[in-house]
C-alpha cells in the first residue's frame, strides 16, 4: 500500500518537468491519477507511464487559464470518481524581461497562467473538498517568489502571490478539513532550463551548498509528502527545496 493509496489526484502541467515526476510518484504511492495539460501527445505520455506503473490514470487537455474548461475537467472527475482527494497547482510559464523591457503581453501572460490559473484550479475544487470534509491543495511556489530574481518581474509576482494564496486558503478551508500548502524550488533540471547556456548552469550550481541543481524527482518527494496523511498538521506552510541556495 501506498501513502497516497486511492487518492484521486490531479495535477497541472503534468507533461513534462516537476508536474511529470510528480505525477509518477504519485502513481507509485498508489494514487489515481488525473494528468492535466495542454497538449494532447504529453497527456497521453504520461498517462500511459503512470499507468505501466499499475496506476490507475486519466488524462484532459486542459488550460488552466480557462475556467469552463477547468471546471468541466474537475466536474469529469468528481463524477467518476465521486470525490477530489489532492490538487497539485504545477502548471507554469515563465516570459523573462527586464522591468524596462517587459511588454504587457509577457506581464499577462504570465500572471494569467501562474496565478489566475491556481486560482481558477482551486476554486474549483474547493467546495467539493470541503464538502466531503478532507483534501489537500498543493501550490508551486518557487524561491524567487520569496526573494525576488533579475529578469522576473511578472514570474516573481505570480509566485510571491501564490504564498498568499496558500496561507489564505489554509486558513479559509482548514475548518472543513482541507489543508493548503506551497512547494517554493530552488533550481530544478526541466525543460524551463534546457535552453540556457553551459557556463549559466554552472553559475546556478555554484550558488548552491549543494553544488548541484535539484531533480524533479525530489520536488516530487515532497509534493508527495504534503499530499500523505504523514503531513496531516501541516497546513499554510511554504517549503523550500533548493540545497540551500537562499540560506
């Protein structure tokens, strides 16, 4: 048995990156589940992975910037399955500029998805988990939604306005059982990254005690923590996974 064994878990931005190797995880933890994202390959991809993990998997092609369609996919869902036990706010883009250079269209762009996204993902589920008296939401939050980064404006926004969001809602939902908290990663190897040169990632590396960027699997580790019942008193709570590169 799994920790997450039957919790029927969706995850955004599944397809790749963090959002993959948490989805996996969870399938390994025994969790059903719901992988979310925008292209059609990249869903099928990974349901079928989780699902040659023995998981029992379902995938949707779903913006997270629009609201009937998140509310169609988490309405598929709970009718299915008859509950929504673990959301996994993963989807997120970034469009870096310099604050003189920024145009409105990065600046959007961003926040609709970073940020009007989570937002849409968890009112959405949030009556059908307070409803059923348990659940547990899970933001992406990132270090530089806590200590800022050159070039970020508009990423940094979204992910310091997810905090706000996590402690919010945990104390909204708490009464009813469901308990919010956000993962704040340090530098991850993801596709976000595999654009930048040689001599930028080894300067990233360098900033960290660790000496190394992190996995996506051990953001997932921790997504899945928060998501077992071993983390039941933590609600509100913003953990850093970054080898110590803030300390």
């Amino acid at each position: 048995m799994g920790r997450l064994q039957n919790k029927v878990s969706i995850i955004t931005g599944a397809a790749q990156g963090i959002g993959l190797a948490t989805a996996l995880k969870f399938a390994a933890e025994g969790a059903i589940v719901i992988i979310c994202d925008i292209r059609q390959a990249g869903v099928d991809a990974a349901v079928a992975a989780c699902q040659q993990q023995g998981a029992q998997a379902q995938g949707f092609v779903m913006d997270v910037t629009n609201r009937e369609q998140v509310d169609a996919v988490m309405a598929q869902v709970r009718d299915r399955f008859g509950r929504i036990d673990v959301l996994v706010n993963n989807a997120g883009i970034t469009q870096d500029a310099r604050l003189v250079k920024m145009t409105e269209a990065q600046f959007d762009r961003v926040i609709d998805v970073n940020l009007r996204g989570v937002f849409h993902c968890a009112q959405a589920v949030a009556e059908t988990m307070s409803a059923q008296g348990s659940g547990v939401i899970l933001n992406a939050s990132s270090v530089v939604g806590i200590y800022g980064n050159f070039g970020q404006t508009n990423y940094a926004a979204t992910k310091f306005g997810v905090i706000g969001f996590t402690k919010t809602w945990a104390r909204e939902l708490g009464a009813k059982g469901v308990r919010v908290n956000a993962v704040a990663p340090g530098f991850i190897q993801t596709p976000i990254l595999a654009s930048m040169p040689e001599e930028v990632l080894k300067g990233m590396e360098a900033r960290v005690p660790l000496k190394r960027l992190g996995k996506p699997e051990e953001i997932a580790n921790v997504y899945a923590f928060l998501a077992s019942d071993e983390a039941s008193y933590v609600n509100g709570a913003v953990i850093e996974v970054c080898g110590g590169m803030t300390v």
